[in-house]
C-alpha cells in the first residue's frame, strides 16, 4: 500500500474522529444543561418561569423575564454599535486601504479575538465604568456600560466575515459599475454591498448570538441589578451575568439550582436560534 494512500487514510480517520468528539461534547453539554434544568422548568412552570419577573429562591420565585430582556437589549445595543463600525471597516480593508495599511489594519483586529474576555472586563471596570458613574451619578456599573465592552468583542468578527463577504463578490461587477459611470462609492454601496449582503447578514446575526452568551466581561461591567431597566445607565442582570452571578452561591441538586441550569436551556436556545439564522444567511451568500 503506497505512503501517499496511508496518509490520506490517517487523515480521514484523524478528522473523522475529531467530528465526532465535538458531537459527543455537543450532546454531553445539551445533556447535563436539560438532565438538571428540565425537571426544574417542569417544577416551576414554564409560563411563570420564562413571563415571570421576581427572582427570589427563598420565597419560591424563579422569574427570568428581566433577565431576558436584559440580554435583547444588550444585543440591540451591541449591534447599534458594532453594525456600523463593523461594516464601515470592512468596506476600508476591502475596497479603500492600500495593501500596505490592510496588512497592519487586520492583523491588529483579528488579534482582539485572542484577547480574553476578562481584560475586557478589567478594561471596563477601570477606565469605562468610571466615566459611565459620572454620566449616571452611581457606581458607573450599568447596562450601557456592558454593551460597549461586548460590542468591542464583536468587533472583529464582523470585520472580518463582512470583508470576506465583500472580497467574495465578482470583480466585474464593480467594473461595470464604474464603466457606466457610477463612481467608487456609488459601486461599492450600489453595487458591492448589496450583493454582499447575505452574507453581512450572517456576521450581525453570527455576532448577536456571541453577544447574548458572553458572560463574564458583561457580569464584571453591568452590575448585577434584580430589576427591569429604565435607562442604558441602570445596572442590570442578563440571563449569562445572572448565571454566573448565582451559581457559586448555592447547593447542588435545589430547585434553585436547576432553576439556573433551566435558564441555561434558555440561553441555549436563543444562541442556537440566532446561529442557525447565521448558517442559513452565510448559504444564501454562497448559493
């Protein structure tokens, strides 16, 4: 049997077995989060569990509606900043900026991927949160706060997918643009954009779902309130900041407990709702 037939067997049998361990860890997630969460949600009800708005284990309350709010106000506000900036960036690299700037520009913003989430919390709580306390005239900890440093997060992703995007679309299209007579911006925003735009779509929805599921630089900046929000500058408590805010704190096998496990099935949900709405964008671009 020829080396060259070997190494293409090794290497399907190598990748064939990492499928099926992201699979298998894929299923052991979703297992534990329903094995612990589902019998609470059935405990406590779904209606008062999701529509319900008091959280309090002593008295028997598990309501997580402002905690679900709070996280679709996070993504809102996250996508208002990072949409345009994002976008904007995108159309620089791809059809403005000399090669040379491109080569600095995007290794730089790829390289804020690398970078954990706890700087980015850090970051916040020491020069954001500041400035947000003198806007609000408390602590600084408030929502606004956690939809900057999310939205900084997300940053590189949308660059990066909606260059790609940008990079995709067929080069005779701007050209005969331009040799109709549009100039370089009416090409790129009459021409370009929209048929880059499943998939710039699919890096805004990609980007909401990492938005709705960060949790530890959001919990360190938006401070944790048990309350619905009046303002961007309230503090507030999202459903991932809510999680990890109270799972050290309490007992394992409580209602409490899977009470924070059913939450997870929440979250889990709404991330796969706003990835699969990614994935059918990003086939569209591709079709």
């Amino acid at each position: 049997m020829a080396p060259r037939y070997l190494a293409d067997m090794g290497a399907k049998w190598v990748f064939l077995i990492c499928a099926v361990v992201a699979l298998l860890i894929l299923i052991l997630v979703t297992y534990f989060i329903f094995k612990d969460g589902f019998s609470a949600l059935l405990k406590i009800g779904f209606g008062d569990f999701l529509f319900g708005t008091e959280w309090n284990p002593e008295g028997g309350e598990f309501g997580i509606l402002s905690f679900v709010l709070n996280s679709i106000y996070l993504m809102i506000g996250t996508l208002i900043i990072a949409a345009p900036l994002g976008i904007g960036c995108a159309i620089f690299l791809a059809e403005i900026a000399p090669s040379r700037v491109r080569e600095v520009v995007r290794p730089a913003i790829d390289l804020l991927v690398g970078i954990p989430s706890v700087v980015y919390g850090l970051v916040g709580i020491t020069f954001l949160c500041p400035l947000m306390g003198e806007l609000s005239g408390g602590s600084g900890h408030t929502l606004l706060a956690a939809i900057i440093v999310v939205a900084v997060m997300i940053l590189p992703t949308v660059v990066s997918i909606s260059e790609d995007s940008i990079r995709s679309v067929p080069r005779h299209h701007k050209e005969g643009a331009l040799a109709l007579g549009a100039t370089h911006w009416q090409a790129i925003w009459r021409v370009t954009l929209p048929a880059a735009r499943a998939g710039i779509v699919s890096a805004l929805i990609l980007s909401m779902g990492r938005a709705v599921g960060e949790a530890l630089a959001a919990y360190m900046v938006i401070g944790n309130a048990f309350a619905m929000v009046n303002s961007p500058l309230d503090p507030a408590r999202t459903l991932t900041s809510h999680i990890v805010g109270e799972i050290p704190e309490i007992a394992p096998n409580t209602l409490h407990f899977g009470a924070l496990f059913a939450t997870g099935i929440v979250l889990l949900v709404m991330i796969l709702i706003f990835n699969s709405f990614g994935l059918l964008a990003r086939r569209r671009s591709s079709s």
